[in-house]
C-alpha cells in the first residue's frame, strides 16, 4: 500500500510540473537540460501570479518611462518601439525584430544610412535594458536563459526563494548574472541583485520590486526603491502613425 501511495504521489507531482510547463512553454533555445526542476517550477508560478501565459501573450501595447530619462513604447507583436528622450530632442522609432528604424537628432531627421544603423542599434540596446527592468518576471524562461535554485531563507513569518539567471548568447552582455527573491506566498518577485560578471561573489545592486499593479490583465511593478518606472500603461490599440512619425502625441488623441 505504501509503495502504491508513494508512486500515485510521484504521478501527480510530474503530472502538474509537466501541466504547469505546458501552460508556460519555454522559449525556444531556453537551457531546460541545465536548469533545476524547482527552479523551472518557481518561474512558472511567478507567471501565474503576473496574470498567467495567455494574459501575457494577448497583452500589446505597453508603455513605461525609464527613471525619468525616456519614454518607451513597444508594440509586442510586432517588434515597434517608439524612445521620446525627456532631456533632448530625440526620437527614435524602430523595429527591434528587422532593425529597421526612423531617427530624429536634434529636431532634425537622419537620412544617411550609417547613422540611421547606428542609432537604431543604439535604439535596440535601449529597449533590452529597459524592458528587462520592466517586464523581467515575464522572461524568466526566455532563450538563452539557464535557471538554478539556490535555496530558501525565513525571516519571521516571511519565507523567500531565491533564483539565479544567467544566460548564453543573448542580449548585450550575457556575461551577467542575475539573482531574483521570490515571496513564498505571493510567488511575486520581491527583488533583484544584479552581477556584473558571472564569476563575481557580491552584486553590482540589489534593488526591490515593489509597487505591483494592474494593468489590462497583467501585474507590473515600476517601484526599484532609489529608481522609479513611471507612466507604466498596458493598451489594446495604438495607431499606426505613433510609430511612424516624431509627432508627439497625448494619450487621448489616440
């Protein structure tokens, strides 16, 4: 009887790993050989807890500005980014996915092929750091990414989980090493430490996420204690022109 019980338990502990799984597949190239089971199983609870896989993948348009120094929008289906700088007079309107783009400097349309490159590069580098500190619990098992368990600490009636991301040929720096704290009961993100180098023992920063919200059927967090994400907005329609002029525009007119 105690080895029937024992093997029922086992077929319904992989039964929901493999259910959760199938609800938050990986994405492609995302080191599932390499990374923990519980480690796998925790980020997929942290999707849960976001709004879950669907809400995120219906969810378009959104918008945030990077601790008052520039104002993204990004249209997720399409790759469309749209940078209003708040210091200078620049915008740059580009295409993250085909590296195209559209730059202003100055007041002043670019038309010379390598600076529009440039700045469009430049445009892309933006966006990846941004939207990571925007919409990292949302990227937990993206390409490239490898997830390890390092353990739980209780502190009262508090217990956290702790994650370390580390990555493989993606993004600008991928020699950099991320730990995030996950809330036990809440399965939210509470904080991130941030490693310049994968071999460094102590981060660069660590920094809280804090502050959730709802917007359209998904949470987001703009609160990195010393640093603010602002005008965070989720939106179902967009116009086309936002992304294809320098025009400023309100929300309203849209």
């Amino acid at each position: 009887m105690k080895t029937i019980f024992v093997s029922i338990s086992l077929f319904f502990c992989l039964y929901t790993l493999s259910f959760a799984q199938s609800a938050n597949p990986p994405a492609e190239g995302f080191n599932l050989t390499a990374s923990d089971q519980r480690a796998i199983a925790l980020a997929d609870e942290v999707m849960e807890s976001m709004g879950g896989r669907t809400a995120w993948d219906n969810t378009r348009f959104l918008r945030w500005t990077f601790f008052g120094r520039r104002t993204l929008l990004w249209d997720k289906w399409t790759g469309r980014v749209r940078i209003d700088f708040t210091d200078s007079d620049e915008v740059y309107l580009v295409n993250i996915n085909t590296g195209t783009g559209k730059i202003w400097r100055d007041g002043a349309y670019l038309v010379e092929p390598d600076s529009i490159a440039k700045y469009s590069e430049r445009a892309k580098s933006i966006w990846i750091n941004d939207a990571y500190w925007l919409v990292m619990p949302y990227k937990l098992k993206d390409s490239g990414v490898t997830l390890k368990y390092l353990g739980e600490e209780t502190s009262g009636d508090t217990t956290e989980h702790t994650l370390q991301l580390t990555f493989e040929g993606v993004g600008d720096t991928p020699e950099n090493k991320y730990w995030v704290k996950i809330n036990n009961d809440s399965k939210l993100i509470t904080s991130w430490s941030f490693f310049t180098q994968f071999s460094d023992e102590n981060p660069r920063f660590t920094t809280p996420w804090a502050g959730y919200n709802t917007f359209g059927k998904i949470l987001l967090s703009g609160d990195r204690g010393r640093g603010q994400l602002t005008d965070i907005g989720v939106f179902e329609n967009v116009p086309d022109k936002v992304f294809e002029s320098a025009d400023a525009y309100q929300i309203g007119e849209w």
